[in-house]
C-alpha cells in the first residue's frame, strides 16, 4: 500500500480516535470533502491501522442505488471479514424486520453489543451521503445505544447540508463524542510526493509542472499520472478517458457506455443482455475496461473505480443515447422480474410529463417500497405526482396515494398540508374534485387526526360521496361525539362505531366493557380505507384490561407486542408498560420502560405520550422520597404538584387529589392519598364516593378493596379494614396491598391492639423495603420505633439527606413555604396552629440545612427551585 501523503494530522485524529475506542471511548468521526479528495485513502489507511493493532475492523461502501433497497449501505460491513460482526443465522433474522425500523435497530445494537464485548472494533461506512434511509435511522439508533461499547464509528461523505450525517450527528452527539474531518486540497509538496509514489522514481520536471493543475485533489493527480487526465484542457478527466478508451475495442467502449448509464455499482449479466451479447463475448472487452483502470472486479458485482470516472465515461454519451438506455434498463428489469422499485431510478431519468406508463410503473413502485423504504417511496410517488398533468383525473388518484405514503411515513403533518391543497381548489389540482376522492382523503387522516385531537366534524360530511364511504364518515363523527350510532353493514364503519363504544366506556370507569368493545372493534379492523389501526386500538384495550383483574395477562400481551408489533408506536407501547409495571409495584421496571419511551419518543419525534411517561417517573420518585426529580420530571402537572405539596407539609392539598383524571396512572392510589393525608372528613368523604363510583362502574377486585379501605379508615372499622386487607391479597397490586395493611396496623394501634397492629405494620414494612418505596418504608418504620418496636436489624430504608430541601422535615418544609410567601413567625404560626416559638425552631433548623442565614434568601433559594407558586 502506498503512503498517505499529506493527511499526517488527518490520519493522527482518526488514530488518537480508535486509541480512545481500545480504552473504552465510544466515538463517531465523519470525513468530509468533494469528489476525489482522498476520503476513501484516510479511511483505508485508518483500517490498515485498526488490522495492525488486532482491531475488529468493519468496511462497506454505499452506493447511488442502495436508496431502493432497506440497510443495503451498511449490511456488507456487518458481514465482512471472517468474523463477521453478526452471524448468518442473526442477518437473517434482521431481514424479516426491515419495515419495523425501532426494532431493527434495537435488535441489531444488541447482537452487536454482544459481538464486541469488551472487544474493540473500527466500523467504517464509506459514501455515507448515498446510504439507504433504513441505513441512516438504523445508525442513529445504534451509535447511540453503543456508546459504552468499545468501537470508533468512522464515515466519509460528500458536503450535503441536511444529509444523512448531518442527521446523524445531531442524534448522536449528545451519547457520543462527534470528531469532524474536513479535507482541504492537498499541499503542491504532498501532490509531487503521490505523484511520485506511482511513479516508484523521480517526477520528470514537466509532469511536475502539470501536476499544478491538479489544484490539490489527489484523484486526479493520480489520473494524471496513469495518464487518464490531462490538466491542461477543460475537460481534462473526460478527455483523459476519452484517449485511454480510443486504443480499446468497440465492444469495451460500448461496455463501458452501457454500464456507466446503469450507474455506478452493475452486472455483468445485466449489461450483456442489454447489450445484446453472451457474457462469454464480453469478457476480453471488460478484462482491457479494467486493465484500463476504470473499472473494478468485486464479483458478484462490477464498480467504476470511482464515480468521477464513471461522469468521465458518461459524458461521451449522447443525451439521447442515455435516455434510450435508460429505457431499456426499465424495460429489462420490468421483464425479468427485477420489480418496478429497481426500475424507477431508470423511469425517473426519461419520464415526461404525462407519461401514463411510467406514471403507473412508479405507483408500483411506491408500494413495493412502502413497507421497508417508507422515505424513499414518498420521494418516489410525489415525483409521479409531479409527472401527471394538473388537469389530469388521474392526478387526484395519485394525490391520494401521495397522503397515503406520507402518512406511512409518519410526516402528519406534511399529510394534512398536502391534501388541504389537494382539495382545496389549488394550482396543485386543476379537476373537479369527486365527492369519493374527497370523502377517501379524509378517510385517510382521520384516524391519525382523531388520535391527536384534530379532528373536525366538520369536516366528516361530503354530499354525494358513495355510500359506504359517506357511513364511514358518519363513523368517524359517531367517534368525534357528534352524531348518535346507526346501523350498518359497512364493517369499516361498523369497526369504528365500536371503537367509539369502547371510548364511551372507558371515560365512564367502566373498564371491562370498554376492553371488550376495543377487542371487537380491532377483530373488525381491515385494511381498508377509514379502518382504524389495530395497534392503537390493542393499546386503549390493555389499559382497560389492567384496571380490571387481568393486570398480568395484559402485561404479557404488551410484552409479545414489545417484539413484534409497530415499532412506529414504540414509545406509547414503552409508556404503557411503565404503568403497568408501576401496577404491579415493579418501580425499577417502569421507571425503565417510561425512560425509555421518552429515548424512542426523541428518536422517532413523537412526544405524544410524554406527559404520561413524566407522571410515572414522579410517582416513582415520590414512593422513593426523590421529592426533587419528581418534581423535575412533572413540574406542570396539577396531580404531582398536590402530591408534592402534601410532601411539603400542606395537607390542605389533598382536596386537588379528588379532581385526578381517570387515566392518570392508578388513580384510585391518589384517592386513597387525598382520603388518609388529611383530616378534613369532606375530602374523605368525596374520595370513598369517587372510588366506589369506580368500584360500580369496574367491580375488579383492588377497586372494590380501594373503596372498602377508605369507607372502613373513614369510619374507623377495625374489621372492614382487615377485610379489604384480605380482599387485596388477591389483586397483584402490592404497593396497594402494603398500603392497606399500613392503615390497618395504624388503626388497631390507635385502638390498643399492638400485636395485631405491629404484625401488620412490619409486613407492610418488608413489603415496601422490597419494592423500594423507601419513603413510605421510611414512615412505616418511623411509625414501628415510636411505638417500642426493637428488632436486631432494621430494614435499609433510605436515610433524610443532611443537607438540601429533602434534609427538611415535612413541617420544616412547611414553615419555610410559608415564610418563603411573606409570613412571619406570628402568622405562620396561626396557619399551622403551633406556638410562633415552634416556628422559629423549625425556621433556624431549616437554614442551617438549606445553607441559608436570611429571610431573603431562604424566598430566593424557594422561587428558584419553584418555577410557580409551590402551592398553587
């Protein structure tokens, strides 16, 4: 291999870089630089390296036509080398989730992970700005899920602003450190000393000279040298291949020709059918095309040595020439069953506008790359769109299919824009538009519109539209809540009626009607237009089926969709099952499972179930006594901040407790809370009559114990209280159960009972320990030691901070909110019904915790941990 001239800092960076890898320093470069810089020679010379040092090394190429073809750009670097990165049985299992993107990438970070294990790797992608669109989403995914791995990432590309790497490095940037490689020309003395590395001698003085006019790029130093280049006409590359190839064949010249229309990366046997000839005739011609040094052998497939070269070769055909050819390629690929997405770069090249065939084959197109290529069949159908006519009916046809693919694609918003422009009496469509393309349309959106609370009924009546699309319209206005339901034999709109029903139940509490009717509804979901999709509706019906007494079966059907289902909804599948696990008293797990639906959520720029996902790791943070994170992680939610605040020591805030949605994450928990953390008996009593509400409505065995528990704590009934302890011990919600056995020991010890009472205060200690609710193990533990209870070793419950808000005892808390507002000792000492002596007992105490010596401060110190009021 011949040295690396003149790229000695470049090629340092890069090694300081895999240096880095080897001691545990996950990182991600991207060489940038024109045509011909040297990208490829930095990145060899790199992996050269990476060998020498017992590296595992990774390489692939990507190519001009890899956008038609799902991970086709980094799927050769996964398998190259003799160990490979993963296994043939593994690449296969990859394949089958090409149209489930998340998963995909998922998957294949683990095999990777696993392949490394602590060993270092050098993964190169070489022409990045021509990586398929799965390619660059999977990377994105990946790297960032590496990032404790042992492995420098390494990729060249052109200068494209918005590109694939310019993509990637504003995802990855934040998990991984970013090196960016910009190549300039190279120095006049690095050209000389190439140049005469090829030579193997010393540079005769003219050729020095025109080697000046090679302005730094070292392809065409190189080209000047082998004497593919002339730098002293316009055209020099052009003219350079041009005078190589006149002492070739005809048959090489025309090999060359035909191959360079087919682009980049062909074969063999493609062009020779073309061409008309045997493949045993064609190959003296290729063996003197490579020799030429223009094209090289790969094996199953032939390349131009660069893609300069191949412009060189095209520029000697003829306009005319390349579209004829192009055609052909179509026609050829069409016929021998190569599908119309490999065609379609070829129709793209030669299409006119108008053209019903091409207009056609690319419609084909589009959805053969729907389901694996999303992006790249947007790309392909808004260029049909392009090729029909604006006073063409069949321009509305293709319209929709351009909202279809735009919705796969989940660009909404795109969607809705195109089609209001579609419909709306614009230059983008000349026709009058047909009741049955308007009504098919806003079919198409609805679903989507529905579930982000954009839809209009107003928009759901289109006079004169064919029967069963104006049903299903009238469906969708039956779910907006407009309309009352009908009959119909349309089970399209008969599958939407019901999803309608299962909404009815669901904000009614009544939970185990509304699980059956979503399964009913996705039973009827077709693959129709106006069909809801199923995944969405299975969602709705697992939440349903939770707060019924069939927690563990939808928490296993959740886990089945886990792997199997949309991985375009993967962070509303993630956020349920953080609710679920939070259910189950599994705090580790959903903490984990609402982290990462926010991580899928940043990825795939959905944020639509992001507040839920805060909730669940607030309530996680409030049952460990994190009052701080909670309150970072839903700082605007009413339900946490009543929560926080009665943390703090204002009890009187128990009574927004009561207005809890029905969906907030185990509401009937937040009741109990509201019902025991004060002792104002009004908000009890409204807590115990919206829990058997609930109970009514879903009679599932922990809403009819919640019910009990707080009716038998309001009404001091020692027996209830245990009955409802025995009735949670058949429910698998233990954070509940613990809960329950909490109340019942603090009421038999008010009542004298203590060894019933301890017996059930420890087991609800233990309980807590092991779910790590330490802040209410922390209580109950306080509760067991003030009333003489001794054991040999008390549980690790997490112990008061010394310093910091969480230092503050709740009344500490309390008095320090209230001086914080203006109040003096007096004052605060009325609100709190304590002597003002006591006030300025817990006032000193808290100054010395928080680090503060004044009024002044402790009110500065407050507003800036609260953005608002701390109690409001």
């Amino acid at each position: 291999m011949n040295p690396l001239r003149g790229r000695s800092a470049e090629l340092g960076r890069l090694l300081d870089a895999l240096r880095a890898a080897e001691h545990g320093e996950a990182s991600l470069t991207v060489v940038t630089g024109e045509p011909g810089i040297g990208k490829s020679a930095l990145l060899r010379a790199a992996s050269e390296q990476a060998e020498r040092h017992g590296i595992l090394l990774a390489t692939a190429a990507a190519h001009q036509t890899d956008n038609i073809s799902p991970l086709s750009s980094l799927a050769p670097a996964l398998r190259a080398g003799p160990n490979p990165l993963i296994s043939t049985d593994h690449f296969l299992e990859l394949a089958a989730l090409n149209g489930q993107p998340l998963w995909l990438a998922e998957r294949l970070a683990d095999l990777i992970g696993r392949r490394l294990d602590g060993e270092a790797a050098l993964i190169v992608l070489d022409d990045a700005q021509w990586s398929d669109p799965l390619t660059g989403f999977v990377l994105r995914i990946v790297i960032a899920r590496l990032a404790s791995a042992k492995v420098m990432w390494l990729l060249a590309t052109r200068p494209v602003p918005g590109g694939v790497t310019d993509q990637l490095i504003d995802a990855v940037q934040d998990q991984v450190p970013v090196h960016a490689l910009q190549l300039a020309p190279l120095s006049t003395e690095a050209v000389l000393e190439l140049a005469a590395d090829r030579l193997d001698g010393p540079l005769d003085p003219a050729l020095s000279v025109r080697l000046g006019g090679v302005q730094g790029v070292p392809f065409l130093a190189e080209q000047l040298v082998a004497g593919l280049y002339l730098s002293d006409l316009p055209d020099g590359l052009v003219e350079g291949v041009r005078r190589r190839t006149a002492s070739t064949t005809d048959l090489c010249q025309a090999l060359l020709r035909t191959a360079a229309v087919f682009g980049s990366e062909f074969r063999l046997e493609d062009v020779a059918e073309l061409m008309g000839e045997p493949i045993a005739r064609l190959s003296p011609p290729l063996d003197e095309a490579i020799r030429a040094g223009l094209l090289a052998d790969g094996g199953s497939t032939l390349t131009f040595r660069h893609e300069l070269l191949r412009s060189a070769v095209l520029a000697d055909v003829p306009p005319s020439a390349q579209r004829a050819l192009h055609r052909a390629i179509a026609d050829q690929l069409l016929a021998s069953g190569r599908g119309p997405a490999a065609a379609a770069p070829h129709i793209l090249a030669v299409a006119a506008p108008g053209d019903a065939t091409a207009i056609s084959t690319l419609r084909q197109a589009a959805r053969e790359l729907l389901a694996t290529m999303s992006i790249t069949a947007v790309s392909v159908i808004q260029q049909a769109f392009e090729l029909t006519p604006v006073d063409s009916p069949l321009r509305g046809d293709v319209g929709e299919d351009v909202v279809t693919m735009l919705l796969v694609a989940r660009r909404f918003d795109d969607a809705q824009a195109f089609a209001e422009d579609l419909l709306g009496g614009t230059a983008l469509y000349r026709c009058p538009v047909t009741p049955d393309l308007r009504a098919s349309i806003l079919l198409r959106l609805a679903p989507e519109q529905w579930a982000t609370g954009r839809l209009d009924p107003k928009d759901l009546n289109v006079e004169g539209a064919t029967s069963h699309l104006a049903e299903r319209l009238a469906a969708y206005r039956v779910l907006a809540g407009v309309q009352e339901p009908f009959e119909t034999e349309d089970p399209v709109a008969n599958g939407v009626q019901l999803l309608a029903a299962g909404e009815r139940a669901r904000a009614e509490g009544r939970y185990g009607d509304a699980s059956d009717l979503y399964a009913k509804a996705r039973a009827a979901t077709l693959d129709e237009v106006g069909s809801h999709p199923a995944i969405w509706i299975e969602l709705a019906e697992l939440f349903c089926l939770a707060r019924t007494d069939r927690l563990e079966e939808a928490r296993t059907r959740l886990q089945g969709l886990l792997s199997v289902g949309d991985s375009w909804v993967a962070p509303q599948l993630s956020v349920l099952r953080a609710q679920l696990e939070l259910a189950a008293g599994n705090l580790p797990a959903a903490a984990e499972a609402a982290t990462t639906g926010l991580r899928w959520m940043a990825e795939i720029h959905d944020h639509s179930s992001e507040p839920i996902a805060r909730q669940v790791l607030a309530l996680v943070a409030l049952q460990k006594g994190h009052l701080s994170e909670a309150r970072e992680q839903a700082a605007g939610d009413e339900q946490i901040r009543a929560l926080l605040a009665i943390a703090d020591g204002d009890p009187a805030a128990a009574t927004r407790l009561l207005d809890t949605p029905r969906d907030f994450p185990e509401r009937h928990e937040q009741l109990i809370h509201a019902a025991t953390a004060t002792k104002d008996p009004r908000i009890a009593q409204n807590a115990a009559a919206l829990l058997a509400d609930q109970a009514a409505a879903t009679p599932s065995t922990h809403f009819r114990a919640a019910a009990q528990l707080v009716a038998a704590h309001n009404d001091a009934d020692r027996p209830r209280l245990s009955q409802a302890v025995e009735l949670l011990r058949e429910a698998p919600r233990p954070l509940l159960l613990a809960k329950a056995e909490e109340l019942y020991g603090l009421a038999e010890l008010e009542d004298g009972d203590r060894a019933t009472a301890v017996a059930a205060l420890e087991h609800a200690l233990d309980s807590f320990t092991e779910l790590g609710a330490t802040a209410q193990a922390s209580r109950v533990q306080a509760v067991l030691q003030a009333a003489g209870v001794r054991r040999r070793r008390w549980a690790a419950v997490q112990a008061r901070p010394e310093t910091g808000w969480e230092a503050l005892t709740p009344m500490e808390r309390r008095v320090a909110l209230l001086v914080a507002e203006g109040h003096t000792n007096r004052s605060a000492a009325e609100e709190l019904v304590v002597s003002a002596s006591t006030v300025g007992t817990h006032l000193r105490a808290a100054f010395g915790k928080l680090g503060v010596n004044s009024r002044v401060q402790l009110t500065r110190l407050v507003l800036e941990r609260f953005a608002s009021p701390p109690n409001a």
